[in-house]
C-alpha cells in the first residue's frame, strides 16, 4: 500500500508537511488550508467527487484520499489544489458534473523563474515529501581577508546551511563560530510521535547545545525559546492548543544563537497521530441477538480496526485480547459456558490501542435469548374429550407461548401453523375432516419458534369419542313386552346396556325416568306403580344415553300395556235343593275358576267340571253342590295374567260379616259384589273396605235389587250415572285417593 505525501499551506503561509495514512480511505484536515498540493501525477488519480463539503479523490490503484473540509470556504475562499511530483507542478481545475462527480482540467506551471510563491509546495523525486529548497545564496566568508575563497553549501534537514573555509583567520575556533544544537526527543529524528495522550499533556522537545545559547523553536507559525543550561540539555515545551491534533508530520524551525550573536538554523519534523485506532464491532449471530442454539456452540466476536492495533474485548464479565489482523479484522471467542442463560441485554466492551498509544473504545449492545415456552392449554374443547357434536363442529385447540413465536400445532397427522398474539394467546382450528372419528386418544404437540430462533415443545394427548351406544333388552315387563295390571301396580323395571359412566333416561308413554348404570354398562329404570297409565295400548319405549364425552344416542321398541280386566259377570246360579249345582258366566274367553269361602275363614276350590260355550259362556257344574249360604268367589284372568273377581253372595239377609270380611278374600282382586242370588241383603262399607277389596282400581261395583241395602260412610254422590248391561248405576266416591263405587240404582244406598 503505497503513502501519498501532501504539503499545505494556511492563509498565513504557514506550510505543513505530512503523509497520508495507510489503509483507505485515508483523510486529511483541509478546512483551513488554502493551497494543498499531494505528491501525485495526473495519472496516478481515478476520478474527483464531492461528497458535501469534502472532496473524494480515488486513485487508479483502488485507494481512496479525502480532503475533510475542502469547500468549506468560509475562512480560506476557494481552495487551491496542485500535483506534483519529480519536480513538476500542476494545478488541478474541477468543473462540477451530476451526482457530486467532478470534470478535472489539468495546467502545468512553470517555476523555473527566479521565484514562486509555489517553489516550497513542489516534490522533488529525492523523498516524496521533502519540499523544495530555495536557491542557496553564497555569502563572503567571516575570518578571512575579503571575499576569500569559494564558499560550498550544504542541505540539513531540509534547509540551507552554509559550510566553507578559508585559509586565514581562527579556523573555526574563534567566536565567529555558530553554535551547535542536537534534538534529543520529541521528534521525527529521535523516532518520536505526539499521540493523544502526550498532546493532551502538552508535547515536550529536548535537546543539547552550548552552554548559555538560546534555542528557538518554531512549529506551525508558533515560536517557543529556551537557554541551554549548563549542562548543555534543554527543554521545551508546547501547549496543546497551539498543536493540531489530527495525523500529520508538520516542519520544526531549529534556530540557536550563543551569547556572541552566532546564530545557526536547521529543520526537523514533528510526527502528530492523536487519532485513536479505529474500532467496530460486527453483528453477532448474523442478527445481534444469541439464541440458545448459538450460545450452546459458544459466541464468536469480530469486528474491525486498525491494523496491528491490540484489543482488549470484555462480554459475560470475561477479557479476552487480541490484535488486529493486516486486513483489519479481529476476533475473538466465548465458550458456551461464558454466556448466562436467560433473556437480557449484555454489552460488548471493546478497547483498542494502537502502536502510537492512542486508544479508543466501542460498546456493542447483544440481546441474550436462550429461552422461551410453549404450552397446551389444559382443557381442549371445554373437558379434553372432542365429542361427535365437536368434532362435527370443528375443534380449536389453545395454549400460550412468547408474543410472536411461530407455533405449529399438531393433532393426530395434521400440522397448522400459528402466530402467537401480543399477549401470548394462540389457538389452531381443526375441521372435523382433519380429525378421524372413533374412540382413542390423539396426540397432540405444540412446538413454538421465538423471534429469537429458540424453540420449545410440549405434548399432550386429547380423547377423542365421537359416538356412544344405548340397547334395550328384549324381554320386557316379565319376557313377553306387555305390561299387565299386576305389573303395573307392581312397578315395572326396564333394563339395558349403554356405555359405562353414560347417563341414561328412559321414556315411556310421555313418562320418563332416569336409569341407573353399573361399571359393565348394564342400566335399569324403575317405573313405580301407577306411573305407566292402564289400559290397552302399545307405547313406545325410548331410551337416550349420553356418555361422559357429551356424545347422545337415542333407540327405541315397542312395549304393549294391558291393565284392562274384564270383571267375571255371573249370568246364572243353579240351585238343587237349597244347595248351588252349577253357575254361568258371562264369558268365554278367559280362564275361570271358582273359589269358595269357608265358614272358618278358609278358601276351598270345589270339583267342578267346565263348559265353555261361545253362547252360555262358561259354566261350572259342581261334582258336590255347593252348600246354601257358602259364598263364592268367580275369578277371571285373561292371557296376560290380569285378573279380576266377583264375590258371589248366597246367603239371605247377608251382611258384610262372613262376606265383605271373610278373611280369604284378600288371595283375590275384588271388582263386583253380585246380590241377586241372594235375598235382603245388608252391607255396610268403608272407604278402607273398597280399598281392601279392589286393588285393581279401588273401584267396587255392586250388582242387586231393590230389596238390597248398602250403607256407605262417608259417600258422596257424583250425580253421574253409567249403564251395565243395559241397567243404570249410580257413581260414589269415598274420600280423596280415588275410591269409588258404582252400585245399581235398584239399591237402596245410605250415606
């Protein structure tokens, strides 16, 4: 990389020389020069452009040079610019083009007159930034007899000394010769630069010259003078404001002079860099935030700056040092285990000195992220059972995770991706054709990215259940799906099988009842007596199961009711004798039996032969007649097994002793009390005799004549009427259950 010297001049022609630095681009102050001229050739140079008030020159070897400050005019007007090398000097004329590029006309001048204001800003092609010297000027020799012999001429540090001798005279020894003066620090010559901190401190110039001489200094226009002491050092120093900071090599004007007025002048060049070394920091992890992945492989660190500069990083409360690359680059590394875990801002501290001593410091601030999390709420769709009403429905399953993380949420084979909100919420529908129907446990898994790049994933499994089952069983009401009189003031209990944990409600004939259901799913209803209304007529039994998912399922047979019991009539009464031979009923298509009643509370079944005729009915023709006075009792049943009787009274001027309270009357269903066969007949009949005679309806109907009596406590007269067989009967009721009796008007009826 080749260094491109430049001479300026202020507006006070005050001259500074200096190089450019290495590396590019490279930049100079040019804000209060008026003249500068670089060590170059028209066709060492690329291209001008203005950027704002500098000007940007690029050099055909790729380089690039800034002149900071260069139309800014306010204290110098227009700038002038030359180039020159090898002796030539050239004025540079730019004319302004589009986009800050600049047209540059080049002029040659000549300086090879007698003088120029531009002889001290030419290189010669001895040392590219030494200026020209003026013509030296021979001068008569002191010491000598006249203008003596030839005088020769020599170039220190730049200037001209004259050297000669001569042949009379002193031979140098005499007070006519010029003091010596030898710079020992500070200086180009001694090796020495003015950094940053001993600018700051106000740079020092040391020495050695005779005893007693002055020593003058002069560096930018400004003079400092000093008295060798007598040991023969001196010191000088300058105060920081009178040396510009920057990085720059500026001329020092040497001048001594002893106490015989002898004076001898020379040069040297003050080197000032307080430029601290450049120093940059470059995105770590690509996005300057470290996620768990990349602090668990450790954390490169690099960055930019001066190249052979050191630097001293400090991150996780660790130094580490280094030094700056040819290129320009550094780096350095942390362990994994250096980086805490967590979510924080950490700074990068970075300190780097160059090889002058001038430091400079940068922070770099890091976002730390190694965490993040992810949830499955607790209780998908409302339980964290999908039941066939939800998965026909759709199904939104719902967690939380960090604000803006991507989740993909998964259940059963099918993926969706999400964003989580601000607050964190995220939820993912699923269409039922994404779920599978059935009964089983699905899995289900979140997996959540944070805008950092850390992941997290959790796991779960929801129940599925998108149906259940209800069964009845078949043999209902005692096996044969009919629900008798009997049955029905029993209580009839309906079973079957449903899923275990189901709540199941059965329905009959607009009643329901609630079923109870054991572990093995076998369930049973209870309908109470009286809760399945009488009569003949076939229902419906319906039965809904809803299982513990919410799932229903609804089936349904059919269940027959017959409570309906004909009462036995009895059409004829065959007496030999006093005693009864035979007896007719009224019908035929049920089964009979005859029943007697023993004087000694007994019941018998006396031997009877049986005719049944579509006609006659059914008659009992008794193998021994039936003694006079003995009451029967006529049973029909009909197919279901509904039964009804009829107390058959034979004996005059009866009364409810040894009839209506004969103790074997309670092995039978009372409906009728039959009168005709039997004369003046008395009863008397309480509301708890009907309910104890009937318990098919607690209804009692009463068949007689006019010679009959029947005295009721506590009756009431409904005023309604119903005809039997083509006679009229008149209706009472007792009390307030229902009990009633329907007798023969022919009756005579107390109340």
């Amino acid at each position: 990389m080749t260094t491109v010297g430049y001479i300026v001049r202020d507006m006070t022609g005050t001259k500074q020389h200096g190089n450019f630095a290495e590396g590019t681009p490279s930049t100079i102050d040019a804000t209060h020069s008026k003249d500068i001229s670089l060590n170059l050739s028209p066709s060492d140079v690329e291209s001008y452009a203005r950027r704002g008030q500098d000007l940007h020159i690029t050099l055909a070897n790729g380089e690039s040079l800034i002149l900071d400050g260069y139309y800014d005019t306010g204290a110098t007007g227009g700038k002038n610019l030359f180039l020159s090398q090898e002796g030539d000097f050239i004025e540079v004329v730019l004319e302004d083009r589009a986009s800050g590029m600049l047209f540059a006309s080049y002029e040659p001048l000549d300086l090879t007159g007698k003088w120029s204001a531009y002889d001290d800003m030419v290189f010669l092609d001895i040392d590219r930034i030494e200026p020209v010297v003026a013509p030296l000027i021979a001068a008569p020799l002191l010491g000598g007899a006249g203008a003596a012999g030839a005088a020769g001429a020599a170039v220190l540090g730049g200037a001209a000394v004259l050297s000669g001798g001569g042949g009379g005279g002193d031979g140098g020894g005499s007070d006519t010769t010029p003091p010596t003066v030898d710079i020992t620090s500070g200086t180009q010559s001694t090796g020495d630069i003015v950094n940053a901190a001993e600018h700051s401190g106000n740079p020092v110039i040391t020495g050695t010259g005779e005893p007693g001489a002055t020593v003058t200094l002069e560096i930018n226009g400004t003079s400092r003078t000093t008295t060798v002491a007598n040991d023969g050092s001196w010191s000088m120093a300058f105060d920081s404001s009178e040396i510009l900071t920057g990085e720059y090599n500026t001329n020092i004007a040497v001048t001594t002079t002893d106490i015989a007025g002898n004076s001898a002048t020379s040069t040297d060049v003050l080197v000032v860099d307080t430029v601290g070394p450049l120093i940059a920091v470059e995105t770590v992890e690509t996005d300057d935030v470290i996620n768990a992945a990349e602090a668990s492989d450790g954390v490169l660190l690099s960055g930019v700056g001066e190249a052979g500069a050191s630097i001293e990083v400090t991150f996780q409360g660790e130094t580490r040092t280094t030094t700056v690359a040819g290129d320009g680059s550094w780096s350095v590394s942390y362990a994994a285990s250096t980086i805490a875990a967590g979510t924080y801002d950490s700074t990068v501290n970075v300190t780097s000195v160059d090889a002058v001593g001038n430091s400079s410091t940068y922070s770099h601030t890091v976002r730390v992220d190694t965490e993040t999390a992810v949830t499955l709420d607790a209780t998908q769709a409302g339980d964290g059972i999908i039941n066939g009403a939800e998965h026909s429905a759709g199904v939104t399953l719902t967690g939380t995770a960090e604000a803006g993380a991507t989740v993909v949420v998964t259940l059963g084979s099918t993926s969706h991706t999400v964003i989580a909100d601000s607050s964190g919420n995220w939820s993912s529908g699923f269409s039922s054709s994404e779920i599978a129907s059935g009964t089983y446990d699905a899995s289900v898994s979140a997996v959540s990215t944070d805008l950092a790049g850390n992941t997290a994933t959790t796991t779960g499994t929801v129940a599925i259940d998108t149906s259940t089952f209800a069964s009845i069983d078949s043999s209902r009401a005692g096996g044969d799906n009919i629900v008798s009189m009997a049955e029905s003031q029993a209580g009839v209990t309906l079973t079957g099988n449903a899923e275990p944990g189901s709540t199941v409600v059965v329905t009959v004939a607009g009643v329901s009842r609630t079923a109870t259901v054991d572990s093995s799913g076998n369930w049973s209803a209870q309908f109470e007596a009286g809760s399945i209304a009488d009569g003949q007529y076939d229902t419906t039994v319906s039965v809904t199961a809803t299982d513990i998912a919410g799932n229903t399922y609804t089936t349904s047979e059919i269940l027959s009711v017959d409570t309906f019991v004909e009462n036995p009539g009895v059409d004829s009464v065959t007496f030999a004798s006093g005693d009864v031979r035979r007896i007719g009923t009224e019908g035929y298509t049920d089964s009979y039996t005859v029943n007697a009643l023993e004087s000694n509370g007994s019941v018998s079944t006396p031997a009877s032969s049986q005719t049944v005729d579509p006609v006659f009915g059914t008659e009992f023709t008794f193998n021994s007649p039936i003694s006079d006075g003995t009451h029967l009792v006529v049973t029909s049943e009909d197919a279901v097994g509904n039964s009804s009787s009829t107390l058959l009274v034979l004996e005059d001027n009866a009364t409810e002793i040894g009839s209506t309270d004969h103790a074997g009357l309670s092995q039978f269903n009372i409906d009728a009390l039959n009168l005709d066969y039997a004369a003046d007949v008395d009863l008397t009949l309480t509301e708890a005799d009907i309910i104890a005679l009937s318990d098919n309806s607690d209804t009692v109907t009463i068949h007689g004549g006019n010679d009959d009596t029947v005295t009721v406590t506590g009756a009431t007269d409904t005023g309604t009427n119903q005809t039997i067989d083509g006679q009229s009967y008149d209706v009472y009721t007792i009390g307030t259950d229902g009990t009633t009796l329907v007798i023969e008007d022919d009756i005579n009826v107390i109340i």
